[in-house]
C-alpha cells in the first residue's frame, strides 16, 4: 500500500507517517454577544450602564435674589421695610392688610401730589371721610403755603420715624374688627446751601382702624398739626 494514504486527526499522511499535506485550517467561529438590553425608562438611549439623568435643579429668580440683597443691605425700620415691599400692590377701591399698614399708607400720600386726595380716600371709611380728609387738607395747605413763602423747604418731606425719648411706644392693638395704632413719623428739610438735613424728630400718629369686608381702613386719625398753634404737636413754628 505504497500509494495508500490514511487521514488522521485532519492531517494527510502516507504509510511511512509521512505528512503529506497540512489538514486545511478551520477558522474558528467566535460567539456573537447577545444585543444589550434596553436601557431602563429615563436613563440615556444606548447606555444601559449610566447612570439615570439628573433632576434639573430649581434656580431661585434674580429679582427675589436682588430683593433679598437690597432687604439686608439697607438700614430701614422694620416698619419701613415692611411698607416699602407692600407699597403699590393695593389694587384702587382695595383696604389694607393689617391696621398699620392702613396708616402706614395713609401717611404716603402725604408725600404724594397735595392734591390728589382720591387716593387717600382709598384708605378711609367711606362714611368718614370728609372728616379724615379734611384733617389731611387742613395739614396739606399749611404746608403748601409755608414752602412757597420759605423756598429752602421745597425739598421737604416726612419720613418714618421712632418715638422720642419718653414717648410712648408704638403699638398696633386689635380688638375683633376695630384696632388702634400708633405710630411716628418725623418732618426733614434740607439746610440751605448744605448737603445736611434738618429734623423734627418722631411725632405721633393715632389712628383708629375698622375691619371692612375687602380689608383695614381708617375709622378716625390724630396727627400733628404742621405749625405750631398751641400746646398741640406740630412740626415747625411757621411765626419765624
């Protein structure tokens, strides 16, 4: 069997053992991967092993970020501070949150137009104010009449103030639907031809405040008279 021929374990040998030819080679075949799986709701599309995405972070507005930063840099009264964020969000024919900020409000439009007492009337009882107003009007005209004969008092102005020594203190006292409020308020003008102010000092307010269906208006108030008369409060001696 010179010409015999055996195949063993792929390789073509002849009778001597001779390999005759190299068993052809078998590419091996490789496995395939399974696919991956699908991601899980709310992770990324083709990354099952991420992590899920992050919650967008709540930004806190730049206006109440600024409003914080204005509050804290400032050195206004509490009162002050507290009128000066609720001032202008009172709709027209609206009263007032609290007794105090009726007065509070009240007393702004003293340093408004003189002549708009439309306004003021937003903060009164309708049945009383002819009598309010009319305690607003008998203060606006000495007023008006004291700064065109004394020019430097043009700038003038009244401002939020704190009790003098030995005056009583400021008070806010409810009692179902009625309440009574104190409060000070100071009268300043500037010195002429200087950058100087001069300052009357905290004088009281008195208002008695009633509860009506849209809010607080102003039952009845005491303020201080614009020239000194008598032994009343007032804020400057008109005489000199």
């Amino acid at each position: 069997m010179g010409d015999d021929q055996y195949t063993v374990t792929g390789e073509v040998i002849d009778q001597d053992g001779n390999v005759i030819r190299p068993a052809p080679t078998v590419p091996q075949q490789r496995t395939p991967h399974p696919p991956p799986p699908d991601p899980p709701p709310g992770w990324p599309p083709g990354c099952p092993g991420a992590a899920p995405p992050a919650a967008p972070r709540r930004r806190v507005p730049w206006k109440w970020l600024t409003l914080a930063v204005v509050l804290l840099c400032i050195g206004a009264p509490a009162t002050g501070i507290f009128v000066w964020v609720v001032k202008g969000t009172i709709d027209a024919g609206k009263g007032s949150p609290t007794p105090t900020v009726a007065l509070l409000e009240f007393f702004y439009t003293f340093n408004d137009d003189p002549d708009s007492e439309l306004k003021s009337g937003r903060y009164v009882v309708d049945s009383q104010e002819e009598i309010v107003l009319g305690i607003r009007a008998e203060f606006m005209a000495e007023w008006i009449a004291f700064k065109k004969a004394n020019p430097d008092h043009a700038g003038s102005m009244l401002k939020i103030a704190s009790p003098q020594q030995g005056m009583e203190p400021e008070y806010e006292r409810i009692d179902g639907d009625g309440a009574e409020v104190l409060s000070y308020f100071s009268y300043v003008y500037p010195l002429e031809g200087q950058s100087l102010f001069m300052n009357s000092g905290g004088k009281p307010w008195k208002a008695e405040v009633r509860k009506q269906r849209d809010g607080w208006r102003i039952w009845s108030i005491s303020i201080p008279d614009y020239c000194l008369k008598n032994d009343r409060p007032a804020y400057i001696r008109c005489d000199r």
